[in-house]
C-alpha cells in the first residue's frame, strides 16, 4: 500500500513511500502478494500494521470515547449501545486468536489510524500475514475478533456511511486494479471498482462518505508510462464511478479526503514538479460540480491526512523538506482560503533529527485539534511518536509514549478536548525486524498514556479504523500470504441500550397499542420506561422488543431502557405521542413548502439531499387566510416529488419521533409524483421528511387538520368505493360523461365542476343534504397529451369554480400514463345555485380525462354520528418482496389476483 507519510523520490518509479517504511526498507524487503485483512474493535477503536507492509489511510475523526484493557465505558454526549455475548462462529484455517481487550492476540503488528462515527463506533483496516481477516466488536471496551476477508488484495482506507453500511478500499493482489468491498449487515462483499488502463499500480487509498448514496474514494495509479496520476471514484447510490481529476506535475497521488458537505470536499496528497526535482503538496476541491486544484509553490511536501470541523474550518497535515530534513507541515483553510500554519518538529534543535512528519489530524472543536506522526530519535536510526495540540492559537508538541525502540502513530481520533486516542505501532526491539506491535495511546484530561492493545500475529498490516453508527466496528487491511479466510465475531454488551425508532410512534391515550422498540444493546431483564412509567418488554433480541404502551394523558413522551450499563439517551429517535380522538376539519388546499428556489416557501436549505431530512412547521404558517392551529394533533398533506435525480423514497412521520421502517411517496428519477399523507404532529407542531437516494425538491400542500372532536362535526363516514365522475366517452353513465354520450376531457387552463353526490349507491354515498362538510376522493388521471397536473378545490361561494390558476396541485401526471392520488376536499357552499356537494378540477396543461371515485365523508355541524379519528405512527404491515417480515411477504400479487390483507392487529391497530 502507498500509505501515510507519503514522501516522493525522483528517479524511482515507486515514487510513493511511507515514513514508516524507513527503517523498514533497511531491514525487511516488502513481500509480493497480500490479502484482505478486516478487523473489528469496539469503543475508540484503532488501525493500525500488523507486520510488515505500506499502510494508506485517511484518517477522519468524529467521537470516540472508551477506554482499553477494560476499564469502564467513556460516556459523551453521544451513547451508542452495542449487544451481548455471542459464541464466535469456527471458520477453517482461521489461526490461533487470543487476547483480552484490544486488538487479537499473537505476535507483532502496528495500528494506522483511527476513525470514529460516535463515542463508541470506530473501525480499523490492515494487513495481515496469514490470510484476509474480517473482526466485528458491538461495544466497547471488547476484543478484536476475526471476521473474514475477500481473498487477494490490500485494503487501505475504509468509512462507515450509517449502521450497517460500510466501505474498504485499496487495491487488488496483483496490485494492478482497485478493490472496493462493502459491508450492508450481511458480511464484507467485494463490488465492482473502476480502474484506470494505466496497466500499473493502482490503489484507492481513502474513502469517506456524505451519505449512504454520496461517497468519495481517492488514489492513484501508474499511467502507460509509469508515471503516478490521481484518481477519485464517486459512488451516487447504485455504482462507483471515475470522476476527473487534476494532475498538477508528475507523480501525483491522493493520500486522504474529507466533506463538509455534498458540494464540499477536499482531497489531499502530493505530486512531483519535474523541473525542480522536488515533490509539492497536492490539494484539491470538489465544489459540487468538479474537482480543481491550486498549483501551490510550497516544494518538498507531502499532506497525508486531513480533518474539517465545518465547511469554514479545516486542516491538512504532512510534512515538508527543507533541504537537509523533513519538518512537519499543517495548513488550515477559513472557509476562503488555505493558509499555511506553524507547527514544531521534536527534538529541535537538535541537528541529529532529520525527519519530521505528521499523519493523521482530528479536530474536537475549532479549538482542540490534535495532529499525530513521527519523528527520528537523535542519530536519526529509529522513528518515535509525535503528538502535537492545537489549542485555538498555535500547535505545540507535547509528550508521548514510546514503548518500543522504534515507534510510529498514523491515527488519531477525539471525542472530547480531554478525551483522545491515538494509534500505531512500535518495534519492541528494532533489531527483530518481523516483530512489530500495535500501539494504542490515549489522552486523559491532559496527558497521554499507553494503553494495552494486544496483536493478531506477525507480520500483519491494519490500514484504517471504522464504525457504522450502530453496533459494529470494522478493521481491514491485508496479508501477505494470501492463503486463508478468516471469519470470526464477538458481541458484547459493556454500554448503555441504544433506541433509534419506536414504531409505531404515536397511539391512543387509552394505551393498548404494542410497539415494537428498535435499536443495540437490548438484553432480558432491562428496565423500560414510557413518559417515567415502567413498561413490560417482551420478545426481546439484541436489536428490537415490544411493549404494550399504558394508558396516559394526550402529548409527548420518550422512552428509555436501562440495564446494568446504564440508560439509553432521551433524544429525537425514542418519542412517543399519545393522541386522543380527533375531528377533521377541511381547508382550501394551500402550500406550505415549496424547497425550489424559484417559488421557496420555507424552502431552508433547498432540495433535500442523500439521506436527508427536513423539519417542516405546519402550526402557525398561514396562506390565504387558511392555517393549522397550534391544538392541532395531526394534519392532511399533499407531498410531491419533484424531478429527484435517482428513484427514490420519501417517508413523512412526525418530528421528534424515529424514522420508521415505511415510506409515503415512491418516485421514479425526473418525474413529479404527489401522494396524500396524514401524519401525526410533533410537540411543537411539525412533521419530519425524508429522502432516501439523489437529490429532489419537495412541495407540500396542507388540505386540512384533526383536532380534539366537538359534537358531530369533522367524524367520518366511510363508504365502499364508488365512482362519482368518469369523463371517457363509453364508460358507465354518469354526469361527467354526459350520461355516456359524450367525452368531456379538460382541454389546458381549463376546469370542472362536480357534483360528489350526484351518484348514488345502496352500499352508501355522499349525502346531498348539507350534512357532508368534505369529501374523500381517489383522483385518477388517464392518458394526457403531456406531463401536467391537476388540483382539486372547493367551489367558490358563488357557487362556481374559479378559473384562476390553483395554487396548490393534488396529482402530477406524465404523458400517457394513468396516474392517481387521494384527496380530501371541502364541499361548495349552496350559494347562488351552487350544488352544496360540489368540487372543482383544474388541468394545467394538454389534453385529460379524469376520474373521481368517493371513499367516505367528513360530517359537518349537525350530521349524524361518524366515527372519529386515532391517529397512530406510521408503520408497514404488508410488504409481498420476499423476506421483508410482514404478514404478506412472499405473496405477489398476480395477474387478476386478490391478496386478503390483516389490518386489525398489525402496526399498532
């Protein structure tokens, strides 16, 4: 691997070599072949070498609180849970693992960096001697075990994008092709990675992601020439990809990379200027559109790693020549521009240190940032450990372990200003050039001290640490062998429980509704409280239980689980809403988000990204004269999907509660879809939605609200579905269609008028008597000359539909397509001839017959008794895919097919 450190030598065609590799050029030749290594550690977790071979990593740092040894679990301000005990499963050929806390136990090894999501979610890569090595740790402090590993290649940096979706990158055993494996929850996997035709070397080096559908690997490889040039690949949700990227000189590669954000990221290395003989730093940007880089006139350097704390704050490590001895180097960047920074080199001054260099950089806060490396002892023969502060004002060196005689750090993450870890390796004895060790430091409130961290064997290679968020922590990296698979994991459960989702997540006062509980750490004989009252858990596993909720007064709750670790936070992901029994009331449709930037209504941040979520208020805003009041428990939405770049998903639920496992909204890329929602409010009144994959704009338009029920008024009467207007010429006779004689589609502009009640049914219609105050409605469009969209309103208290373009839609359809939604809609007043039971359709553009088949009615002041209203969280009850865990999964719905679905009973009914 071309690793950390990276210093480029004219005149070589390897061109990239590790300062690690020093003393180890001198004494160990680099062996031909290696194969995947992938270890797995909770709490602050390591990277690191485990033998010989180059390392390459990019070293991101998020939180990482825990300590080794197994000492007491580090709480901050985020706590993730993990699992318990499991057997470790035997996998042949798997060699002899032994150890307490740390990584596997056996002879010699070293650790490269360290990357880390939450206080105990980090994940280390590698190399090892004696085949591909895959460990997995739910939490801290616990073992390094082994996991498995794709046979043949080197990995050298790896990123975790949320729970159970991780990535590896390096490069394949002939060293010839990228290797990109992923980890989904169901094990490590090799994917399809794009190379250059150089027919050289090729590695990717480093990855690191925006989110699981945005993610960035950087490398380089060897040209038809020999020469080094960059590589960067994107992943956009389904394939990775080479993107272009710039070459400045002549041997240029990209060591490590880090995003503030989908439209800004930076990749560092170094590449060679030809003239002068000398390497300079290489650093460039991705601004959303492209990437670009400066020309910087700074000879004789390399940056290895790099950190931001936000899109105006970070920092870039390495280290320079200065024409008789490497110096460490760090530049920072404001948000305009980078600038170079002052930072010490040890043993100054002392003319017998002749290198100097830094390989991983993280940052707490803008203030506390720490930067980690090497430097040569006096005689210039052995490297030591370099620890250097950034304390809002200036870098300074401070002290640091060094176990061995020949010790390195590559890695470093921080979860606080007093609470860091820093990891590497160290030879016990230089002379015993197979023997190398890991080495884990940690920072306590103001010191650094050496903390235990047992080896897998000799001669191994760890090439970067990461988490997914969740319960697993991954190490990867490579053996030199190549000749076993090793497969083994640990579960243990030394934290607090996790929640991430209750579902469903709102229910009746009464209680009554089983929920089931999602998240880590789960174990029989926790303690489980709703709103401080204790509740049953039952059917509990590692990951989920479920609870019968008792009954409670109407608002908001959170839940918490507690066992001997601890309790699980109160945070946005475990609330629960008791609702009482609710009323409708209808409202002239009127918009409340718009996320385009030409018609922003309270767009915030525009088009909702990757993954991405919004909070829209709906109390309080107001549009016409129309708004939901702040007593209101849930609200009538019409959400569309607006030309989003990747098929996707948008799921709607209430703010302050979960993601849950369903969705509202399916859409295909560059198309408008809408679909009505009815969804529970949050505490402050608002509603949270989400996008899965691509980018897309989303439009909301309110059509009415529920609030608690007073007399008759806003109770439902369902009826069995039953077409009300059908234009086509030829269909059944109704008023649409001029009893069957004639097809009176909408031309564009133009709008209808409908009478709901002028069908009639002995199952049950909408009454014409005044005593429906709004309408249930299925709208269908068939079969437009061009994309449109249509709106359905109430008629004007003239008694007629208004021709002005509506400013809210109900359906967007493309061309010749049939396309349908529902919609709730008040009914025209009985004003100036006006049918009391009238609605009115608009068609923007082309050529449309429509279709409206009545579902049920919402009763106004005086109408007989309905029915009211519980509102509960959203949750999925039927899924026919195969192996999606409902009732109806693996029951595909046929041809002329009929799929009986249970309701009653399922998600909290």
């Amino acid at each position: 691997m071309r690793g950390h450190g990276v210093v480029v030598t004219f005149g070589t065609r390897e061109g990239v070599d590790q300062p690690g590799d020093r003393h180890r050029r001198e004494r160990v030749g680099r062996p031909p072949s290696r194969s995947i290594l992938i270890l797995i550690v909770g709490g602050a977790v390591v990277v690191g070498c485990l033998g010989t071979g180059a390392m390459a990593s990019a070293i991101s740092a998020a939180a990482a609180s825990s300590s080794w040894g197994g000492a007491p679990v580090g709480r901050g301000t985020a706590q993730f849970a993990r699992g318990r005990v499991e057997t470790p499963r035997e996998v042949p050929d798997s060699g002899p693992v032994s150890g307490a806390r740390g990584t596997p136990s056996s002879a010699s090894g070293d650790l490269g960096g360290v990357t880390c999501l939450s206080t105990i979610d980090c994940q280390a890569m590698g190399e090892r001697n004696d085949g591909p090595l895959i460990g997995q740790v739910y939490q801290p402090p616990g073992p390094w075990t082994l996991a498995g590993g794709a046979e043949g290649g080197s990995l050298s940096g790896d990123t975790c994008a949320g729970p159970d979706d991780c990535w590896a990158v390096g490069t394949t055993a002939s060293g010839l092709g990228t290797l990109i494996e992923q980890n989904t929850g169901d094990g490590w996997g090799t994917v399809t990675s794009p190379s250059e035709g150089g027919g050289g070397y090729t590695e990717l080096s480093a990855v690191t992601c925006v989110s699981p559908s945005d993610c960035w690997a950087v490398g380089g490889y060897d040209n038809a020439n020999g020469v080094p040039e960059t590589l960067i690949e994107w992943y956009h949700g389904t394939s990775w990809s080479i993107v272009y990227s710039p070459n400045e000189g002549s041997g240029d590669w990209l060591l490590g990379i880090a995003c503030a954000g989908s439209a800004e990221c930076w990749a560092v290395g170094q590449y060679g200027d030809i003239e002068i003989g000398e390497g300079q730093p290489l650093l460039l940007e991705y601004n959303g559109a492209g990437w670009s880089g400066p020309a910087w006139e700074q000879y004789g350097n390399t940056l290895n790693a790099i950190t931001c704390v936000n899109a105006s704050d970070c920092w870039a490590a390495g280290n320079y020549f200065d024409g008789s001895e490497y110096q460490t180097l760090v530049f920072q960047y404001n948000g305009t521009d980078w600038s170079r920074g002052t930072s010490p080199d040890a043993g100054s001054p002392d003319p017998s240190v002749v290198y100097n260099s830094l390989n991983a950089v993280a940052c707490s806060g803008a203030d506390d940032c720490w930067a980690v490396g090497l430097y040569d002892e006096p005689g210039g023969l052995f490297n030591q450990t370099l620890i250097e502060q950034f304390d809002g004002t200036g870098w300074t060196v401070v002290g640091s372990p060094d176990p061995g005689g020949a010790d390195i750090l590559y890695g470093v993450a921080c979860a606080s200003s007093t609470d860091c870890w820093a990891v590497g390796e160290y030879w016990p004895d230089p002379a015993i050039t197979a023997d190398y060790q890991t080495l884990i430091e940690e920072l306590t409130v103001t010191s650094w001290t050496a903390a235990a961290s047992p080896d897998v064997s000799s001669a191994d290679v760890l090439g970067n640490v990461a988490c997914d968020g969740s319960v697993n922590c991954w190490a990867v990296g490579s053996s030199f062998s190549g000749s076993q698979t090793v497969i083994e994991q640990s579960v243990q459960g030394d934290a607090p429980p996790m929640v991430t989702s209750l579902t469903p997540a709102a229910g009746p006062v009464g209680g009554g509704q089983t929920v089931t509980v999602n998240g880590y750490g789960f174990v029989a004989g926790m303690t489980v409280t709703l709103g401080g009252v204790a509740v049953t858990p039952s059917n509990v596993t590692p990951d989920s239980f479920i609870f019968t909720t008792p009954s409670a007064s109407a608002g908001y709750v959170t839940l918490q689980a507690t066992d001997g670790y601890g309790s699980s936070l109160e945070d946005g992901n475990v609330g629960y809403i008791y609702a009482a029994l609710a009323a409708y009331h209808p409202l002239t449709p009127f918009r409340i988000l718009d996320t385009r930037s030409s018609s922003c209504i309270q767009c915030g941040t525009g088009a909702l990204l990757p993954s991405g979520t919004t909070t829209l208020q709906v109390t309080g805003y107001s549009s016409g004269g129309e708004s939901v009041p702040a007593d209101a428990t849930a609200v009538a939405l019409n959400v569309t999907a607006v030309s989003g770049s990747a098929a996707s998903f948008i799921g709607v639920y209430p703010a302050g509660t979960g993601r849950p496992d369903s969705s509202n909204l399916n859409f295909l890329a560059q198309t408008n879809t809408a679909n009505l929602v009815v969804v529970a409010l949050g505490p402050t009144g608002a509603v949270d939605l989400y996008n899965s994959l691509g980018a897309v704009d989303v439009v909301a338009d309110v059509e009415g609200y529920f609030t608690a029920p007073s007399g008759t008024q806003g109770q439902f009467h369902p009826i069995a579905p039953l077409r009300v207007c059908d234009t086509r010429l030829g269909q059944p006779a109704n008023p649409c269609n001029e009893e069957g004689t004639a097809d009176l589609a909408l031309g564009p502009g133009q709008v209808a008028k409908v009478d709901v009640a002028a069908v009639t049914s002995a199952q049950g219609d909408i009454p014409s008597d005044g005593s429906a105050e709004a309408a249930v409605l299925n709208l269908t469009a068939v079969s437009d000359t061009q994309a449109t969209y249509l709106s359905v309103f109430p008629s004007s208290s003239n008694g007629t539909c208004s021709t002005a373009v509506p400013q809210s839609s109900t359906l967007n359809v493309s061309a010749r397509t049939n396309q349908a939604n529902r919609v709730i809609v008040p009914l025209g007043p009985a004003t100036n001839g006006g049918h009391d039971t009238d609605v009115c359709v608009y068609n923007s553009l082309g050529s449309i017959d429509f279709l409206l088949d009545a579902n049920g009615w919402f009763g106004a002041s005086g109408a007989a008794a309905g029915t009211d209203f519980q509102v509960i969280g959203p949750s999925r009850i039927c899924d026919t895919r195969a192996g999606m865990g409902t009732a109806c999964s693996g029951d595909s719905l046929t041809p002329g097919g009929v799929l009986p679905v249970q309701v009653t009973g399922m998600g909290g009914v």
